[in-house]
C-alpha cells in the first residue's frame, strides 16, 4: 500500500469525521433555535411548604427533594417553612421528610398511607407547588439500616460501572499519549447532549435504539476531530505534558461555555427519566432504565476487556502505554494506534454521558464537569495508564461515594472518595493495579 493510498484514505476520514461533527452542529443550531438559551437564573421555579405539630410550627426538619436536577436537602426555618428552587416545570418531584429529624416520639401519620412522610407533586406551568406534612404522635416507618445498606451497594456498583466507561477512556489517552485531558468530563456532556438532540421530543425525535447508538458514534467522531484538530499537531510539535495539560483546562472551559449557549443553563430531561422504581428485594428499588443502564454498562466493558486482550489494535494499545519508544521500534504505528485510542474513548465517554444523565437525573452543560475529579480519582486509585485499574478505582469510588452518604452528608460524600484515594496512595503511591516505577 503506497503513501498516495494512505493519504486518500485519510483524507476520505477526515470527511467522514467533518460531516459527522457538521451534522450535530446543524442540530445544535436548530435546536438552539426552537429553544434559545436564555441569560436566566437557575432554578427560577419553586417548591415550598410547611411542617407543624398540631398548629405549632416545627424548627430545623430536614428534607430531601428528589427530581430533574438531582436531589436538594433543606431545612425548616423557625416558622416551619422550607422552599428550595428547580430547574423543570411540568415535572414531577418527590419530597422526602426525614423522620429522625422529628422531636422524640412523633411521626407523620396517615392511616391510609404506608409512607406518609414522602409526597409526590407535580410542578404546574405556574412554577410554583406546595407540599404540606401533618405531624402527630405514632410510630415511625424505619428502613433497616442492613437494608439501606444494600441498596447504597446496588447503587454504587450502577454508578461505578458509569464512572468506569469514561475512566477507561481517560486512562487509555494517558497511557499512549501522557495527556491528563481534563476535556474529558466535556466528551462525557456531549454525548449526553448528542443524544438529547437526537432522540428528544422537541429535536429529531428518533427511535431511542437508534439515536443512542447514533451519539456513540458521533461522541467517538468528536473525539476523532478532537486529535486531528488539536492533540496531534501539538505532538507532532513535541509540546511537553504541563502544557498539553493546561490547554486541556482551556479547552474544558470553552467546551463548557459553548454547551451553555447552545442548551442554555437547565436541566434537560432524557426519555424514560421519570419512571418508577421497581421493587426487587428487601428495600432495593430500581427503574427498568436503570437495570438496563446496568446491563449495558457490564456488556460494554466485557466488549472492551476482549477487544484490548484478544485485537491487534488492543495489543498494540498496550504495547504502547507500557513503552512508546519500544513500541514503535516494534513496526507498531503510534498515530494510527492513538488516533485509534481517541475513538474509543471519545465512545465510551458518549455513552457514559448517556448513562449519567439517567443517573443523575437531567443533562446540564457542566454535568461532565461535576465528575471529573472522580474519573481522575478512578484513574489514579487504579493505577495510572492501566485500563483495568480504572475499572477496579472506578467500582472502589462510586461505592464509596455511595455508601459513605449512610454516615455523612451526602453534600460530602463526593469527598469520601477523594479521602480514601489519599489514604490508599499513602501506602501503596502507584495505585492498586500501577506498576511502581524507580525514579533517579
């Protein structure tokens, strides 16, 4: 095969990646303009209340409001009152009351009601809602904490699983390139955004088993364009690792602020975000979606492992990421390997993307940004430039950060996780999988 062979072949794939990432910005343009982003507050609409005992109004009652946006925890002020803001009208929200914040001996009652202590309400076109608690002396309704327990560990897994497909990715570029690409968490927004626009009522509205597998795609052809446009000619040019890192920071932030413009600051919501939970055992409740989210995820890294232990590309990627010099000394093609490596993880964070925003619930333009520090958390707890260790990192951090919510605030538990990467390389510096490397 002659180098006019080679040149026409990429030339031929640099048009194929070009129309790719035209026919996304195409949609983001008419999306953006059936529904222009506005300089609007966040959360401009509300939920509010009032708990009391018997019409005496009850100070510092914690409560949990689940929905579009995430959870939100608020506390009753000295009239009784609470409010918090959201991002959706038209949906609906779960308002939890935390009953062990009640004085000793009181309870919310209901005779007709196995949990009286959660409510659902429908947010209107109005914005505004009201959810009410009347307390009385009873018993409580008290999940086992070995039950809670088990469901945080359903719930840390699924999550894990998520983390580990962008992880792998992150792990894969730092191993064959030295990058530590803190655009990642921008690849994981767009592939939650290419799908939005591509399976969401109010754009092309495709089938979800074809526009999901469609942003994959398009997510690996971003991150194809991302190293033809950017990464390569800097390698090329022998540009050192601090400062690829920092234009990785700056292309972070313009990602981010172009997201912004194009879908403007709320919460997008993909089809099937709402549906309910499902009983499985004990107190452990999930949605189809989210056991479907699950599957997916196992089936793709299984795909992975085989495709990196078993192809000629997998081995080579390996080859590379344990000695560049030596690989390429081997025959082994470095920039079609990396260009190879950017696909896949340009794939792999799309549907990561996807998966989160079910996870979460709702797409926001910084949603990639928010677990960032946990993929490089994943990274490096795993071992650096080792796929398998940012799986096994990637199932340590989301179970931690789980778990971890049973005894703190779950405004910290992203925290635990971080703490425990700390106290791991205290002893072990070159991560659980990591090779330790002689310096000097």
């Amino acid at each position: 095969m002659g180098p006019t062979t080679l040149t026409t072949r990429r030339v031929a794939g640099a048009r194929v990646t070009a129309a790719l990432f035209g026919l996304l910005l195409v949609a983001l343009g008419l999306f953006a303009g059936a529904s222009p982003a506005q300089a609007a507050e966040d959360d401009p609409y509300r939920i509010s209340g009032n708990v009391q005992l018997d019409g005496e109004p009850l100070e510092g009652v914690a409560l949990t409001v689940d929905g579009p946006g995430g959870k939100q925890e608020v506390e009753t002020d000295a009239k009784g009152q609470w409010r918090v803001g959201v991002p959706e009208r038209g949906e609906t929200y779960v308002v939890t009351l935390d009953e062990d914040t009640l004085p000793e001996g009181i309870a919310v009652v209901d005779a007709e009601d196995d949990t009286p202590n959660v409510k659902e309400v429908e947010l209107g076109q109005g914005g505004r809602a009201t959810v009410n608690f009347f307390i009385g002396e009873g018993e409580r309704n008290v999940t086992s904490f070995f039950d809670q327990f088990v469901q945080r560990i359903i719930q840390g897994i699924s999550f894990g699983l998520m983390l580990a497909l962008a992880a792998i990715g992150l792990t894969l570029v730092y191993g064959t390139t030295g990058i530590s690409n803190f655009a990642h968490g921008e690849m994981v927004t767009f592939g939650a955004i290419a799908a939005f626009l591509l399976v969401g009522p109010a754009s092309l509205a495709l089938p979800l088993w074809l526009g999901y597998p469609v942003a994959v795609v398009l997510s690996a052809g971003f991150g194809l364009l991302l190293d033809m446009i950017l990464w390569r000619p800097l390698r090329r040019r022998r540009v050192g690792v601090v400062q690829l890192m920092i234009v990785s920071i700056g292309l972070s932030l313009a990602l981010r602020y172009i997201f912004q413009l194009f879908i403007g600051g709320g919460t997008l919501q993909l089809p099937g975000s709402a549906e309910a939970q499902i009983p499985l055992f004990g107190a452990v409740q999930m949605s189809v979606v989210d056991m479907i989210s699950l599957v997916i995820s196992i089936l793709v890294i299984v795909a992975f492992a085989l495709w990196l232990t078993r192809s000629r590309i997998g081995k080579a990627t390996r080859a590379i990421s344990d000695n560049p010099s030596l690989a390429a000394a081997s025959g082994i093609d470095v920039d079609t390997v990396v260009r190879v490596v950017w696909v896949v993880a340009g794939g792999l964070a799309g549907l990561a993307g996807i998966l989160y925003a079910y996870y979460r619930p709702g797409i926001k333009w910084d949603m990639g940004a928010q677990i960032l520090l946990l993929m490089f958390a994943a990274v490096v707890l795993g071992g650096l430039g080792t796929a398998y260790g940012a799986l096994v990192g990637a199932l340590i951090v989301g179970l931690l950060v789980e778990v971890s919510s049973l005894w703190i605030p779950s405004d910290l538990k992203y925290a635990s996780a971080l703490f425990i990467l700390i106290v791991i390389l205290l002893f072990r510096p070159q991560g659980i999988l990591g090779r330790r490397e002689r310096i000097g």
